[in-house]
C-alpha cells in the first residue's frame, strides 16, 4: 500500500513537472522512480521470491503411472479421464500446492509432478489404497466399499492419531459379529488384520466382543492420519496403476538449478547490455534501462496470476530479454536511417518510431502465435515456457515501443543530449539542433 501511494505520488508530481516542461525534473523524477522499485522488489521484498515455483525449482516428484488392463477395469479413455481428476481431486484434498497431472493416451499413462513433495508422499498419494479388513484365516471382514467415511482424530494419549472409519449399516453389524467371533476364540488368533492395497498397515488385537466402529491407530501425526483418511475417502481409482518411473528431485538440485538459471541470466543480460552500449551509445543506455522496467513488468504479472516459474519457464525469460532488445535495435536501425536522410533528432525519433512500428508488431505477433500453440498443445514446462514467453513479449512491446520511445523524447526535450552522435553514434546530416 505504501508503494502504491508513494508511486502515484510521483506520478502526480511528474505530470506537474511536464505541465511545466521541466523535463530534466520530469527525467530524473522517472529515473529515481524506476531505481527505487527495482531496489525495494529485487533487494528490499524480492518478488522473484514471492513467486511459486515448480517440481524443477524446490525440489519435488515426478511419477509415470503406467495403466494396466484388467477383465475388470479395462483401460478406456474415459477411465484414464476419470482417473486423472481423481488424482487431481486427492491432490487439491491434501493441499498440495500447484500440481501438474495430465494423461497420454496413446501409451496409457498419467504424468504426476508434484513440487515440495517427497517420494514417498507422491506414492501415497497416486496409489489405489483398497481398505481390506481380515481374520486370521484371510476371511475378508470389510472393504472399502463398506466405508461410509473417514476421519482423522487424536489418540486418547494425545501424542498419536487414529483414523475413525465409519461404516454402512450392514458393514457395522458384520464388523461387531466377526469382533465377538474373534473375542471369544473362534479364530486362531485375536488380531484382525488391516490392509491397504496389499501392505498390511496394522495387526490390532480384538479387546472385546461387539465393536461396530473400527479405527486404525498408530499415526505419528495428525496429519498422516489425515493423509489416509482423505486417501480412502476418495476411493480407489478406476483403473488399475503401475509405477513406471519414478523421478525425485531434491531441494538442493533444484536450488543448484536456480543459482545456475541466475549465472546465465546475468551473464546473458550483461553481454546484452554492453553489446547495446557500445552499438548505439547512449540511447543503448536507455535501452538497457528500459530492460529494468521491462523485468519489473513481467515478474508483477507472473505474481499477479499465479503462475509457477519453472526452469523452462525462467529460459522464456531470458528468451524475452533478447525479443525486448531486438525490438530496440529496430527501432534505433530505422531512427539511425531516417538521421543519415538528414532529419533532425527529434524528427528522425519520430519517424523511426512510425517506421519500425508494424515490423516490431508483426514479429511479435508471429511469436505470440508460436507460444499460443505451445500452451494449447504442450503439457507442463512446455506450458510454463508458453506462458513465460508469451508475457515476456508483451512486457517487452511496452517497454520498447512505449516506454524507451519516452525516455528518449524525454532526453530529447530536456535539452541534456542534442547531437545524435551522442544519443546514437550516427552524425546529423542536416542542421544538428535538436527540435
């Protein structure tokens, strides 16, 4: 809030000083204003860090479920459908943040990518968790279908967690006729055996006859209870699944990537910089400056909507530093043209600002198009790039076309630079005053 009134402060005071034609206030104004924000959101409250971040960043688990037909659960297009959603649905229950589910059809199988998460949490997550209650003998009790629903809830000692599961009806009095059988030594042991899927999670012994609510016992947390529960509320999925690979990445490697994405980065955008200087000197300046204004734009979208970066994802920014400079050198190319015909300064501005207008939109155009198909046709970083890219190119036609076409008329009229050999390395034909 206090950013928001601090900048629409200056702005009020910008537009006093262009009112006035004080354009060397107005152009000092800008310059101070522009450093300050790129201070307060690259060092003060970074917003690089704000952002959400994807499996490839933080660290997290990528899993290939392979479908396996069954006489049963053939594998169906819908059913792979069906079973993505309820992933999904399982996912969003347990509140992890900003997954990436999709299918493949042609090959059977779902895609799971799931930041911050380990590897064993993924598998909790995606497995088919079939609930199966047994007697010694292997005679079934209950199953799944009999579970009405499930609910976590402390132990009475209060340092554990139990899972309370409630049953139908029908499902409470089998469950309290077998508890009395077991109780009263018709079976060869007392323990009735719990199994999700087939891994036995607990063997609890039978302390009396007639229980009709079962609970699963022994969680370390609350909120492993928690997992379980919503795990075996959902159900099991319709199709049944195969691990066929299982990729985790950790928190270190994804921070390795992170450090590296920033070496490129700045070694990218320095190279750029110079390049910029030394090709058309000062108005290289503020192009180079115009590249501040053009990153502040993108990461505030991306922080505005949501979006994850991910390592493809920071390429398309870098990617959209280059477009951003390219629309510069156009425009400064045909400014330079215009000044070898022997316009003016301020005359050649204006006419190589016209001139290079419809080449810089039709280029930018075509390339939205290509990140446009990227995101329909693409899934997960391919998606992430698509989006990077495609609000890299509009920050950057802002930048290029709207705000460095101001600061160089800015320059312009503050009468600080009035010979284009300084602004752009290329002598005035014509009369070198600036007008």
């Amino acid at each position: 809030m206090k950013v928001a009134l601090a900048a629409a402060a200056v702005i009020g005071l910008g537009l006093v000083f262009r009112a006035r034609r004080l354009y060397v206030l107005e152009l000092l104004l800008v310059l101070s204003l522009v450093a300050g924000l790129v201070w307060y959101f690259g060092y003060e409250n970074p917003i690089v860090g704000a952002l959400k971040q994807g499996r490839d960043l933080q660290g997290g688990t990528r899993l290939v479920l392979q479908a396996v037909p069954t006489e049963e659960s053939p594998v169906t297009p819908e059913r792979l459908t069906a079973s993505v959603e309820l992933i999904r649905e399982r996912v969003d229950r347990l509140g992890v943040a900003e997954p990436v589910i999709y299918q493949v059809p042609a090959k059977g199988r779902i895609v799971v990518e799931l930041a911050a998460v380990s590897r064993d949490e993924a598998m909790d997550i995606v497995r088919i968790s079939y609930l199966t209650f047994k007697d010694a003998e292997g005679n079934v009790i209950i199953t799944g279908d009999d579970l009405v629903r499930a609910r976590e809830e402390l132990a009475p000692d209060r340092t554990t967690a139990m899972v309370h599961l409630e049953l139908t009806p029908e499902a409470r009095r089998r469950f309290a006729e077998a508890t009395t059988r077991i109780y009263s030594g018709q079976s060869s042991s007392r323990q009735i055996f719990i199994y999700l899927d087939e891994d036995l999670v607990q063997a609890p012994v039978v302390q009396a006859p007639n229980i009709e609510d079962p609970v699963i016992e022994g969680y370390a947390s609350l909120e492993e209870a928690r997992r379980i529960a919503t795990i075996l509320n959902i159900g099991a999925l319709p199709v049944q699944f195969e691990v066929a690979e299982v990729r985790e990445v950790s928190a270190s490697l994804g921070a390795e990537s992170v450090r590296r994405s920033q070496t490129a980065a700045v070694i990218g955008i320095s190279a750029v910089a110079l390049l910029m200087v030394l090709l058309y000197r000062s108005a290289g300046l503020i192009a180079v400056f115009a590249l501040s204004v053009y990153g502040l734009l993108v990461l505030a979208v991306l922080y505005l909507t949501g979006a994850v970066l991910t390592l493809p994802g920071v390429a398309g920014l870098v990617l959209g530093v280059g477009i951003a400079v390219d629309a510069n050198i156009i425009i400064f190319e045909r400014i330079k043209d215009h000044l070898r015909l022997g316009r003016t300064l301020r005359a050649a501005i204006e006419s190589g600002f016209r001139a290079a207008m419809r080449t810089v939109i039709d280029a930018n155009l075509t390339t939205l198009i290509a990140a446009a198909v990227l995101f329909h046709y693409g899934t997960g970083p391919v998606r992430g790039f698509a989006v990077t890219l495609a609000v890299s190119i509009l920050a950057s036609m802002v930048t290029a076309v709207f705000f460095s076409q101001y600061l160089l008329r800015l320059v312009v009229d503050s009468g600080l630079v009035r010979r284009a050999s300084v602004l752009f390395g290329e002598k005035e034909v014509g009369p070198s005053a600036a007008r």
